[in-house]
C-alpha cells in the first residue's frame, strides 16, 4: 500500500485558513480598514459595489510598502507587526496575526497599489487564487490602495452562502462605524454603488458618535472620563431618554478594538439601575485602555471577543465610572443616594489604583455578586422578557388611535354599509350569538358560551387575528393601503436606511408603499390604512426597532420577523377601552382564525371556564 498523506498546496491551506478570517464581504472591509489605520492613514475611504460581492475597495494615505514587503505582506503568517511571541503582550496596532491579505488573497481577485513616501515609484500587484499574476512598478500616490474583486469567486459554495445584498450591506455598514467609531482624528468615507453613504470628518470623538449614531444625540450624551493606574475608561453614555428598545448603538472598545461584551454590557445596564424602562437598553460608546498585558485577544480569529486578566475588576471599574458620569451630571437627583456605598470605598473613581488597592478590591463585598467566571449569560435571562413592554398600555394617545384604528374602521364599515355584516360570532365561534360582551379592567373580555363562560385576552386575541390577515397578505391577499395627500420625505441613519431597503418588497405587500429616494432617504407614499397619517415616520421606526429585536433571532425568516414586528406595533394592548361592537368584531375574527388559541409566539388567547367546573365550585 502507497502512503497517504500529502502536504495541501498552498492555495487550498489558505483558502481553509480564509474560512475564520473571512467569512463574508464585511470581514474583508473590517481587515482593510484596519490594515489602513495601522499604517497611520489620516485619510481612508472606503468604495464598495453590489454589498463587497463584486468589489472591496480600501484607499489611504497611510505609510505604504515597499515592494518587497508588497509581495510579502500576502504571504500568510506574513506580518510587519509582531516578531516574537513577547511582543503579543504589547500589542498596539488592530492586526498582528499576518492572516488577512493571506485569506484575502485565496478567496478573490486582489489588486494592489502602493508607495512609499520615500520612494521613487510605487508597486502594483495582482493576484488571484494566492497566485501572483502580475507585479510592476508603477507612478502612486503615497499610501496604499487595495481592491478585492468578486470574493469568494473560487469557493463557489461560500459565495452561495452569502445573504442578500442588503443583508451584505448591513454587516458592512456595522463594521464600518466600529472602526470610524475607533478613529475620530481619521477621516472616513464610504461610497456604495457611487453613492456616498458616509463622509466623516476628523474631529472630537463626540463629534463622530454624532456623525454616526445621529444628530439627536447631539444634547443627550454624558461625558465619561476616568483615570485610574490600572485603567482608563472613557467616552459617552446616552442620557436615560435616549434608551432604545434594542441593544443596536451601544459600544465598547478595549484598546481602540471594538469588542462584543456580555459581561460588562451587564455592568453598564447596573449602573443604569432603575433609570431605564425595563427591556431598554442604554446607548453607550466606552473605551477602555489598559496595558495589553492584561488581555488576551489571540482567542478568537477576528478579535471580537478578548480576555481580561481580571475582568470583575474591569467590571466593577466600568460600573463605577457610569454611576459616577449618570451622578455627576445628576442625571437623577436621587441617584446619590442609591450609589452602593461599597463601590465609593472603593475609590476606583479618583484614586490610582495600586496593587494594594486591587486586593482589597477584590476582597470587598462587591465582587462577591461577580464570583461566578461566566457573568454573561445573566444577560440571557432580560432577553425573555424582551416583549414585556407590548403589554403595556401604549404610552400615547396617537398610538392608541393608530393600534385601534383598524377595529374602528371595521365598525364604521359596518355601520355604513347594509351587505357587510358581522355575525356576533362566526359558525366556528363558541360564543353564545347576541349574548353580551363584558369587558374587565379594559383587558379581558368576558363572552358566555353554551357550557360555561370564557375570558379573552384582548390584546393576544388581536395579535393572533392581525398575525393570520398579515400572513394571508404576503401569501396573495394584499393589505389596504392608503395613499398618502402628502407624500412624505423620510431621512434615517445609514444603518436603518440600509436594513428598511432590505425589508421594503415585504413592507409592500403588508401595506407600505415606500421608495428609495437615495442617500439615505425614503418617500412614504402610502401605509396601510390603520397607521394615522402624519404618524408615518413613527410607525416606521419604530417598525425597525421591533424588527432588530428579532434580528438575532435565527429561527425567522426576514418576512416573518417584519410580520411580528408589525403585529406587535399595531395590536390593541391591554388597557386599551373598548366598546360593545368593537369586542363583537374581535370575538368574531379571533374565531374565524385558522388557530384561535394562541399567539404566534404560543401565549394563550382565551381561557375557558365550564358549568361543570363551575358547579364543582360552588359543592354542586
Ligand atoms: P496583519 O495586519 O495581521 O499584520 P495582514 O495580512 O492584514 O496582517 O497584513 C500583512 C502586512 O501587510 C501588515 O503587517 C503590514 O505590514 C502590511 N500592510 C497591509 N495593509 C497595509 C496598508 N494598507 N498599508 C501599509 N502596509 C500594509
Ligand atoms: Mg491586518
């Protein structure tokens, strides 16, 4: 028998190695931009076509290469930036593993520019499947220019993995404002399709989280801004009023890396304490810089996740310094007197925190509450509770008239016209036909049936019914739309702009019509009819908050998350009053559902109550 083992040519090792690296257009963009800050550019721009699918395109004004380097710098584990195993530990630039032109280079069509500003000319390479086709010296401008074309078009398998362009776009968009987020004295810009979606110029740190997350945050951020020995943790936290219903614009870097942090997440939503709606969430952009020493960010391939050395003390810091930021603009008076009394002794504050200092901080009672290693799977237990808000009654008066609108119209409908008619209760209802309706603490409804009684849910009832008319309009039935007299004019952030482009085939067909009316902006032609008019921009907002709330939710497709979003926006909720014809309608098309019961997400919509039971009560 031969041997079997052989050595995988080079091609095919880095196109494994490419999978971790690279797993869609937006990981690309992340590498570039990030090669681009290492070179000290003060000047990146970013050019994308059809969501990176067809091209990538990073340009700066960094510090270049030579041509030697050029050639090297695809080479994987090829790497100007750490030497020895040392040097791991003293990390200051975004890259150090070598991997990322390596990985680049094996999954598309790259094409490189580059120079030196102490060289003569420049350099051009070209290369595709790890192979270089063409290198040469060429007249450039100082910095480097790097162009990826059609990614992944070798590995056909991971090209079919990749999600619409929209959703593309999406992952881009979010890459990107992590490192302009990183970088206020370097200006970005990011053109997709010839289209500018980003130009941000260099300034303070506030000025680009405005740039960013939007001019509303302009008068509502607190400055955070502590220096200890151990750490520094600066930035903003959004005023309480800014909270969203999604965790979308909260921030943390450790070392100018953006990271993903359950663990001190929870921290910062402590601080907050009871200043926060429950299931919103605080907006907040925080650095942290510490000595690479005490961090890890070798364990994982794309550096979203690191490890502290000690990570309660970075929790403990961190929370300190937002009680600290909410107490001194005294975001609440009585604020003051709920700070834990543990942490003030602690002096995390204002005092340099010595290696003293950290023993006793960690002997004292507030890390007894963070002993367990893996704190963020606290966060998990909020998650359940995510829709608890929808059951509270709508906070003003326009979304109650909006929510209601609908039944209201059915009622006029009837009113007005002699061959629409609505039996109390369909053939399929249990109902008692012309019993009355009784409606308790503007909640429940109470309906007789032959056997016994039952009590109704209302706002369950009406997720279910709304949730079957959406479905049947997406499956042919189309939702009313109105017209709107005065089509308006939408602006969003580029990251909503780019999530509703992605969602409007299926707005359509529940009722939206909106176009694209380039950077950024939307015109509403028309919603579908029990959204108010003038109330447009609202319901579409907040059509998108509740749509991200899904997002991470893989279990739905993109149109059936839209559809909950909807159902949930526009249900009757609890406390809402409603009248004797009103119910009737609601008791009737809940029981003309295919699955009365339950909502979608399984929460019952009625209750029954038998004589036979009943009797038992009473000993009979
Ligand atoms: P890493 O960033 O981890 O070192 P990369 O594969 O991303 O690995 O890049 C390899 C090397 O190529 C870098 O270490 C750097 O020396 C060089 N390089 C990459 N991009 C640029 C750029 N835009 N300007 C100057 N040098 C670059
Ligand atoms: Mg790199």
């Amino acid at each position: 028998m031969p041997d079997i083992i052989q050595l995988l040519p080079d091609n095919i090792a880095n196109q494994i190695a490419a999978g971790e690296v690279i797993q869609r257009p937006a990981s690309a963009v992340k590498e570039l931009l990030e090669n681009a800050v290492d070179a000290g550019a003060t000047e990146i721009k970013l050019f994308i076509n059809d969501a990176g699918k067809s091209l990538i395109q990073v340009i700066d004004n960094g510090k270049g290469m030579s041509d030697t380097d050029a050639r090297m710098a695809f080479e994987r584990h090829a790497t100007s930036k750490i030497s020895n195993i040392e040097d791991l530990f003293r990390i200051k630039t975004m890259g150090f593993r070598g991997e990322a032109l390596a990985s680049i280079a094996a999954v598309a069509q790259v094409a490189l520019k580059t120079k030196r500003a102490e060289d003569e000319t420049g350099t051009f390479i070209e290369i595709e499947n790890s192979k270089v086709l063409r290198q040469e010296p060429i007249a450039s401008a100082n910095g480097t220019s790097i162009a990826m074309k059609n990614v992944f078009f070798n590995v056909p398998a991971r090209r079919n993995f990749l999600k619409s362009n929209a959703a593309e776009m999406r992952h881009i968009v979010d890459e990107f404002i992590r490192v302009a987020m990183a970088f206020p004295e370097v200006l970005f810009s990011l053109t997709s399709n010839g289209q500018q979606v980003f130009y941000l110029e260099r300034g303070s740190l506030k000025q680009r989280i405005v740039q960013l997350l939007g001019a509303n945050y302009n008068a509502r951020l607190v400055t955070v801004q502590e220096k200890t020995d151990y750490l520094n943790i600066y930035g903003f936290i959004g005023k309480p009023e800014t909270a969203k219903k999604t965790r979308g614009d909260q921030y943390f870097f450790v070392n100018n890396r953006f990271i993903k942090s359950g663990y001190l997440n929870h921290a910062v939503s402590g601080a907050y304490h009871d200043l926060l709606a429950p299931d919103s969430f605080a907006t907040y952009v925080l650095f942290i810089d510490l000595d690479p020493a005490q961090i890890d960010i070798n364990v994982h391939p794309t550096k979203q996740e690191i490890k502290f050395e000690d990570e309660k003390i970075v929790y403990a810091f961190v929370q300190a310094a937002i009680k600290h930021a909410l107490a001194q603009f005294s975001i609440t008076p009585t604020l003051e007197f709920d700070l834990d009394p543990t942490i003030q002794q602690l002096d995390a504050v204002n005092k340099p925190f010595t290696t003293d200092k950290q023993q006793a901080a960690t002997a004292s009672d507030i890390f007894k509450n963070f002993t367990q290693k893996h704190q963020a799977h606290f966060t998990e237990a909020d998650k359940k509770n995510a829709f608890q808000h929808w059951r509270n009654p709508a906070e003003n008066k326009a979304d109650e008239e909006r929510q209601f609108s609908s039944l209201l119209d059915q009622v006029r409908k009837e009113e007005n016209t002699d061959t629409l008619h609505f039996a109390p209760a369909g053939t399929s209802s249990p109902v008692l036909p012309d019993s009355p309706l009784l409606q308790l603490h503007s909640s429940f409804i109470v309906a007789t049936l032959r056997n016994g009684f039952m009590v109704i849910y209302q706002q369950h009832a009406h997720e279910r019914i709304l949730y079957e008319q959406f479905i049947a309009a997406t499956e042919g039935k189309p939702m009313a739309t109105q017209r709107s007299l005065f089509p308006v004019t939408l602006q969003f952030t580029p990251q909503d702009a780019v999530l509703l482009q992605e969602l409007l085939p299926d707005l359509q067909l529940l009722g939206f019509l909106i176009e694209s009316f380039g950077a950024n902006s939307f015109v509403i032609q028309g919603t579908p009819a029990d959204v108010l008019q003038g109330n447009e921009k609202a319901a579409i907002e907040n059509l998108l908050e509740q749509f991200k709330h899904y997002s991470s939710d893989v279990k739905f497709s993109s149109r059936e998350k839209v559809i909950r979003s909807l159902v949930m926006q526009q249900s009757i909720k609890a406390g809402q009053r409603l009248t004797e014809k009103e119910m009737k309608i609601l008791v009737s098309n809940l029981f003309e559902c295919r699955q009365p019961n339950a909502t979608a997400s399984g929460h019952p919509t009625y209750a029954v109550f038998e004589n036979d039971y009943l009797f038992k009560l009473f000993g009979k």
